[in-house]
C-alpha cells in the first residue's frame, strides 16, 4: 500500500514538473509574440489578399506575430505609417515619392502588384479609345494634381490639349454610378473595377498608362514602413514580409481559394467579383519579377523624374531611399 501511495505521488510530481515545464515554454512563446498593425490604403480588396491569407493561414503567427489589419481613417495609411501609429501600410509609389521628398521617412518595401494596371476607363458608347479623344469630355477624379499631368502627358503624345478637358471631383462616387450621372471617363483599377464592369455586362473601354509611357509604369499599390522600424526591428520586418509573401505566392497558386481567405475576413464584398479579380490578379501580382515584392531602382527613378519634370516635385527624389529589397525572403 505504501508502495501504490509513493507511485501515485510520484506520479503526481512528474505530471505537475511537466505541467510547470510547458506553462513556462508557452509563456515564452506568449511573450515573445509581437503585436503588429497593419493599414490598409482602401476598404478590403483583391490588392490586399495576400495579407489576408497570411492571417488566415497561419503564416503571421509561423512567424511569431500577431497582425491586425485596420482601415486607414481619415488620417490615411502613410501618415499612420510614417508616425508610427502603424507598423505597415499599403500605399503607392507615387505618395511615398512625395512623402519622402518633403521629408517623411516613408520606404517601399515590396511592390503588391508587378506593374501598372490602371488606366482610364469609359463607357463603350463613349468613343474614348485614346487619349486624343479625352478632348470635350469631362473627367471624374480625386483633385489630385497628379491626374492633370498624367492626362497632360497623354494627351500630348496624341497632339491633343488637356485644356479641352473639364475635371470633376467625383469624390467617393462609385464609376459606374459617376459615368450615367455627370463624368465621361474615369481613372480605375482594371483588376477590380474593370472586372465589376464585365461582371454587369457594361462594356468599358481602357485607355492604359503603360501603353503611352514606360515612366508610368510604376508600383501601384506597394507595402510601406517607416525608416526608425527598418533600423530598430528588421528582424520583424523580414519576418512580416516572409509570411506576406507566402500569401501572395498562394494567391498567385490557388486564387480561388485565396479570395475565401479575404470572403471571410470582409463577407460584404461581393463573392464573384472577388473570385473574378482574383483570377485576374493571380498572374500579375509576380508577373516577370523573379520573386513576389521585388522593386527595380529604373522604376523608381523613372517615375520620379517624370513628376519633377511634369512640377510634380520640389526637388528630385533620391530613389535608392525610397525602396528595399533587403528585408524580401530570398
């Protein structure tokens, strides 16, 4: 009987050193989780799903971090960036060539989509096939002054003046609603609204920047960072963007499946048109880059000349600054 009670109470000593030994490796593991907040530029879509499948699929917490993704606000996802209110962002080649010659240390660290899909998009029965053809009609923007110069520039290829152009702030209007009421064309991402417009069966015509200019050809959207999370937490940094970019080669291999990822993270969204655009997105997110992310200094430098030269920019852009590629899984 001694004997059976000296087991039984071995027993119970073993299980309990066990016990304390686990508790303590999870407690390890708790505490060395990192909270991460990233931002996005625009209500979930097909540009961001790489980022949910990584939430989804477990990829953020293989890594060791716990990632919410919040909407921008109205303060918008690179002042939440450079401030550091957000750890990352999805933001735009173009703001952060801005951001960065007036002095905010915002960098690129990987490119979302390989090249430019955007263009300016219009009813069939517009008859806008180029960019001469923007003359009498009335273009439905943003007021931004990028839109006058990037119009400007094509229009001139075409020996056209953008000066026959009227521009509308269309403001949160959607293109579709936009074009019946008071716009003849707009400026859009095929890969969500130009699906959306096969989807109604409302033929659109796509005047594409990159068919005028290779110095349009620009990252749209990209991850953003600041340069004090780059010099402090580059361990993270690696980290994010190798479970970021197993996202995306997933959603680049099985887009279908992917588009459930971001169904269920916003289950608002309209299933089909996401299941279309992420068919369509599938392909270009990588495209001829040799892996997902990847930046070119040409592109960066391109684009920021063509702004200095189109007054733009005050100064001109110190473009090895502005992106990485160091953090990027090899």
């Amino acid at each position: 009987m001694k004997r059976l009670l000296a087991a039984v109470i071995t027993t119970f000593l073993l299980a309990g050193c066990a016990g304390g030994k686990e508790s303590a490796e999870n407690k390890e593991k708790q505490e060395k989780i990192e909270k991460v907040t990233v931002v996005l530029d625009w209500a979930p879509n097909t540009n961001h799903t790489g980022l949910y499948v990584a939430q989804d699929k477990g990829y953020f917490k293989d890594e060791g971090l716990d990632v919410e993704i919040i909407m921008p606000g109205e303060a918008g996802a690179d002042q939440l960036v450079a401030s550091g209110k957000a750890d990352y962002g999805v933001s735009y080649q173009e703001s952060i060539t801005q951001a960065r010659v007036q002095g905010v240390p915002l960098v690129s660290i990987a490119a979302v989509i390989q090249h430019n899909t955007s263009g300016f998009a219009s009813p069939a029965e517009k008859n806008i096939t180029s960019p001469k053809d923007f003359a009498g009609k009335t273009y439905g923007g943003w007021g931004s002054p990028v839109e006058k110069s990037v119009i400007t520039s094509l229009m001139q290829q075409d020996h056209a003046n953008v000066e026959d152009v009227s521009f509308v702030n269309m403001g949160d209007t959607d293109f579709f609603t936009a074009v019946k009421r008071d716009i003849d064309f707009a400026w859009i991402y095929y890969g969500w609204t130009g699906i959306e417009a096969e989807l109604r069966g409302e033929k659109i015509n796509m005047v594409y920047l990159t068919d005028y200019s290779k110095k349009l050809d620009y990252y749209t959207p990209v991850l953003a960072t600041n340069e004090k999370k780059l010099q402090s937490n580059p361990e993270q940094v690696k980290k994010f963007l190798k479970a970021v970019s197993k996202g995306y080669k997933f959603a680049i291999d099985h887009p279908s499946e992917a588009a459930d990822s971001l169904l269920k993270a916003a289950p608002d969204l309209d299933k089909e048109l996401v299941k279309k655009s992420q068919e369509w997105l599938a392909s270009r997110y990588q495209d001829d880059a040799p892996r997902w992310g990847e930046q070119k200094l040409e592109i960066w430098e391109n684009y920021a000349n063509w702004m200095f030269e189109n007054q733009l920019l005050d100064k001109e852009l110190e473009a090895k600054k502005a992106f990485t590629n160091d953090y990027l899984p090899q």
